[in-house]
C-alpha cells in the first residue's frame, strides 16, 4: 500500500485514505486523512464502505456525472 502511496505522490495527485486513529499516517497537501472510528475486524469492511461511497457520489456531482443513470449498465444485466 505503502508503494501506491507513493506512487499517487510522485504524480503530484490528491488522494484520500481512510484510516482508523491508530494508522500512523499525517495529512498534508497531497494526503488527505479521512479519520474513521475503530471497530471490530468483521465491521471494517462495511464501516469503510459507507464514506467511500458518499466521497464518490460527491465527486461525481462535482464532476457534473449524473449519478441516477450509471454508464455500462447493459454489459452487467443478462436479459432473459
């Protein structure tokens, strides 16, 4: 993870990283640090899910996407 960190960094990129208090990681310019509360292993992956998706709807209303109508929908819908 440590590599595409960096990797983002030497693009000169934004990037936001959802981490719990006890990541050592410090925001700055080009990380941004989304704190998100400590919870049991089994949690995390539904807990982290939610801020993700609120950061990509947000993006893309910004980005002037609308989010109502997904792109490429009829490649993943099997029509009967």
């Amino acid at each position: 993870m440590k590599s595409n960190m960096e990797e983002v960094r030497a693009r000169d990129d934004q990037m936001f990283v959802f981490a719990d208090r006890q990541a050592s990681l410090v925001s700055d310019d080009a990380i941004k640090v989304l704190w998100v509360e400590a919870a049991p292993e089994v949690v995390v992956p539904i807990l982290y899910t939610v801020p993700l998706q609120l950061l990509s709807y947000f993006i893309a209303i910004i980005e002037g996407t609308v989010v109502d109508q997904p792109r490429n929908l009829a490649k993943s819908v099997t029509v009967e």
